[in-house]
C-alpha cells in the first residue's frame, strides 16, 4: 500500500492537503500544509500519518486531473524560503561513477584514479555501516534555498551565463527540524535536480558552481521507510518527440550508501538542525542524458516517473534573459 501526502492549491489561491492511499485520494479538512501537519505530529509525538488521518476526510479528488490542471504543488515548502534548505550528495549509487569518472577523466589523465571514482569506491566498501556505526563520507553540495525548488510543472530556469541544463532524475527525503533540534524525516519524493553538466566537466572544483541551480519535486509525499528497490523512467521531450528515454534505478538496494548514513552526514553539522527548518535532500542518481551526448534545449520538457509515486515530475526549460550584475560601494 503506498500512502502519499500532497498539497493542493486551487486557481483561486485556496489550499489544502490531500491524503492519497493506493488509487484513491481525499482532502483533508482543517489543514492547508504538510509542514503545519508535521508540526502538529513532533508535537503530539505521533506519526505524520496519523495526525494526518486525525483531519477529518473532504471531497474526493482525482490526482491525475488535478496534476493535469497544475493544481499541485510540491510536497513541502515554507512561508520563508530562506529557511528551506535545499542540499545534495552524488556518487551514491551503483554505477553512478561511470559517467563522472567519463567527465573527469581527459582532465586526470596522469592518474590511475580519478577523485570521483576513489570516492565512489570508498562509498562502496563503507557507505552501509552496521547499527551503531558511522559510515565513510559521501560528496555533499548545497543547491539553494526554497526561492530554487520548483514544483512538479513548474519551469527549470537555466541562468544565461549556464553552458549547459541538463536533468537528474533522484529520490529526495524531506525533513523538518524540530523544537529541540530533531531532525525529523517526513518522506520521499522523486526529483530532478537540475545541474551544469558542462561547467563541472571543465573543473570538478566547479561543482559547487554547477549545481547552484533550481530543482523541482514531483507532487507527492511517500510516507513511511526509505523504499528498497525504486525503478523509473527518465525522458527528454522536444516539440511533442521524446528524443531521449531511459531506465533509472534508485532506492537502497541500488545505492552504494544507505540513506542513514547520507542523513548522518548531513545533519552532523549543527548549523542543519536548526529549529523550524525544512531541508529538501537529493540522493544521487546515475543515470543522466548528458552522459549519453544529449544537449539540450530551450523549451525541452524532463519529465521523471518512478512506481510507486503515481504522477510524475514535468518541467520545461528555460534559458533566462541575461542580467548585469554590479556591486556597490558603500
């Protein structure tokens, strides 16, 4: 059975929360957030989806007409998007090195090794520590604040000075920060977070500059344990063609870390558990269109699917209008 949370918001401004198990979907009542229902639960000291059945039900809804009319939002967001953190970790996953270490490889060519395929190795021997220990270190990135995540329709923005915009299809875990400095998992979502395939290729160091772009979620809210095994499709649309389709895998079972310890690693920092604070976390992927020499397009459409979400994550992208920037002095 897969239960999902997902916030509603009609052409009017109204919203609400919708409480989705297996085929069927009903508003909640006396709720507009899945952030004030998990408020409400560290509160209470009981599951999110427990206070969530505590609202009484509302009128049923038919997720894919509301996907359809843009009625759905992304799963979690903040009156304060400086206080939505939005952070990453890369070479998670089985195979994720292959296409980083294609990257890198022409730049490291007097090595054996590349940094992204040690890494990836060290991952792999100790990214699943046993109970009670702590495991190796993963990549870690930081992509923005909440003014960045965009929602399952929205558009991904690619800033004019961008050399390129390229899709990563991921699962994300969401979390709230409570009263006492908690971090506290709500969910998962599937992802794309957007990146600059073509300015980290150049310099590795460039990472932190390839990634400082937004990234959209798709609609629902899977509550409940890390799925195990997560298998989906992540396409490239142009003009109504599908110009590029491929298979992804995501999920532990597929993963050279286990989501405890890419939280650990995370939250260690104290700075991420600060009270009140949403964190929006990708999980790595391995699986990208630039890996395979697409280059794509103003006005291509990334649309990621992944059972058991039963909607996907669609966006357009769109190259921004050039901005001066200048600095005053004061």
């Amino acid at each position: 059975m897969a239960t999902r949370l997902l916030q509603h918001r009609t052409s009017s401004g109204e919203r609400s929360v919708i409480l989705a198990v297996d085929d069927e979907a009903w508003q909640l009542t006396g709720t507009t957030s899945i952030r004030a229902l998990a408020s409400d639960a560290i509160a209470r000291g009981a599951s999110l989806l427990e206070v969530a059945q505590s609202h009484p039900r509302g009128a049923a809804v038919d997720l894919a007409a509301a996907f359809r009319a843009g009625e759905l939002l992304a799963p979690i967001d903040h009156d304060d998007p400086a206080h939505l953190l939005m952070t990453g970790t890369g070479l998670t996953h089985l195979g994720s090195a292959e296409g980083r270490d294609k990257m890198h490889k022409q730049a490291a060519a007097a090595e054996t090794q590349t940094d992204s395929m040690r890494m990836f190795l060290e991952g792999l021997a100790g990214g699943k520590p046993g109970a009670g220990e702590i495991g190796q270190q993963p990549e870690w990135f930081y992509k923005g604040d909440g003014s960045q995540l965009a929602g399952p329709l929205d558009l991904l923005d690619m800033p004019a000075f961008a050399k390129d915009g390229g899709e990563e299809p991921e699962l994300a875990g969401i979390y709230l920060i409570g009263p006492d400095g908690t971090p506290w998992r709500l969910g998962f979502a599937i992802a794309n977070e957007f990146s600059d395939h073509v300015t980290e290729r150049h310099n590795y160091l460039w990472l932190a500059h390839s990634k400082l772009r937004k990234a959209a979620l798709g609609p629902e809210l899977l509550l409940g344990p890390p799925p195990a095994h997560i298998e989906g499709t992540s396409r490239i649309r142009r003009g109504g063609t599908t110009i590029w389709e491929k298979p992804f895998l995501s999920g532990e079972d597929n993963m050279s870390h286990s989501i405890a310890n890419l939280e650990h690693h995370h939250f260690k920092y104290a700075l991420f558990r600060r009270p009140g604070d949403v964190h929006v976390h990708f999980f790595g992927t391995a699986t990208l269109s630039f890996s395979d020499g697409v280059t794509t397009q103003d006005g291509d459409v990334f649309e990621i699917s992944a059972a058991p979400f039963a909607l996907p994550v669609s966006n357009p992208l769109r190259r921004t209008a050039e901005a001066g920037v200048s600095v005053g002095q004061l």
